[in-house]
C-alpha cells in the first residue's frame, strides 16, 4: 500500500480546520501563509478570492518543497470574500468597520465566494471557486450594537460568522453554507482526490 502524502492546511482558521475534520481529514500540519491581501485595482471579489487562495497555497509549497520531512505533502488553502456587488467588504478588526458592514448587509442580499486552491506532491494547483448567497433580516440598532458588543466579528470576512451568533440574521441563503463559514466541502474532496489524496482512507474507522 502507497503512503499517504502529509496533508497541509495553510490556515490557521479553527473553522477550516473543524471543517475538514468533519469529512474525517486530519491535517499533519497547519502552515499559516502570509500574504498581502489587499485587493487589485479593478479585481473583482471572485478574482480575489481565487487569487489570495492560490498565492496562500503557492506559498506554502515553496516554504516546503526544499524540506525532506514535508515535501512530499499536498497543501490546501483557501480564502473568502463577502461583497455587495463589485464591492469587497473587509476583514472587519475594528468596530467601525464592523458596525459600517453589518449596516450594510442589514435586510439586503451579498455574495459570498470561497476559493479553494490544492497543490499536489507534483507541484500542480488545482482550484475553484464556490459562491453563495446569502440575504439577512432588516437589522435593529440593537442586533446591530449586540452583535458588535459580542466580538464575534473580529477577523471576520464581512463582519460576521455565519456559523456563530450572526446565524440568526439569516433569512435565505442559496449555494454551500460550509463555503460560507470558510470551505466548501464538495469542491475540497474533488480537489484533493485529483490530487492523489486519499480522502475516504479515515472514514472506515471514523464512526467506529
């Protein structure tokens, strides 16, 4: 039997990493990239996501690829952006920004898209990206202030978790919610799988 390859996460979101553990992926390392990620001019919020996904990927694989312990490894990453038409909402760290984001979300509809980039053993990149909609409630000054009060949106991707306590301004959401808290999990699997990694290999003992 073939080993494995090592499977690493440039992430150190919990939610990617609680994300993948629930289709039984256990990743061998989390590498955190840094990358600039601030937006291009004229990009649009699916070229961004796509892009910061690869660069984030990209750049976990160069950082390894010199490594005899980690070399062999396939690296996932991944990136999300909220916006409102061609425009890309932040990833909120004050509470300006927060309370300007949720203000403009509040009883309107936004996009969400998700980039997934996979790099293989053979150094080739896979990618896509998911989008979802989403709409929320008409927000009181009180859902609003409450919800800034709580944290919950520091680092956030538009201001808010869906998959936390913002998942009560919610009213419709068409696409993949596990997109939307950070990876979509239907696109991950087909990468990784055209990758060579054996995704189902846990699931045999996963509910034992």
């Amino acid at each position: 039997m073939t080993k494995a390859p090592l499977l690493i996460l440039a992430s150190a979101s919990p939610r990617r990493l609680a994300l993948l553990q629930q289709i039984g992926l256990e990743p061998d390392h989390l590498m955190p990239s840094d990358v600039d990620e601030t937006p291009k001019k004229l990009e649009t919020p699916r070229a961004l996501a796509l892009r910061l996904a690869k660069d984030k990927a990209q750049a976990v694989r160069s950082l390894v690829s010199d490594s005899a312990d980690l070399k062999q490894s396939v690296v996932i990453a991944a990136d999300t952006v909220v916006a409102v038409g061609r425009r890309c909402l932040p990833k909120t760290e004050m509470t300006d920004q927060a309370l300007a984001c949720l203000s403009l979300l509040s009883g309107r509809g936004h996009r969400v898209f998700t980039g997934v980039a996979v790099v293989g053993e053979d150094g080739r990149m896979r990618s896509k990206v998911v989008e979802t909609r989403v709409r929320f409630k008409r927000l009181s000054r009180q859902d609003i202030d409450d919800y800034v009060a709580s944290g919950e949106w520091r680092g956030k991707a538009g201001g808010y978790a869906i998959q936390g306590l913002a998942g009560s301004f919610v009213v419709k959401l068409v696409g993949s919610y596990p997109s939307v808290v950070g990876l979509p999990l239907g696109e991950t699997v087909s990468l990784l799988s055209a990758a060579g990694y054996p995704v189902h290999q846990a699931w045999a003992t996963s509910g034992s």
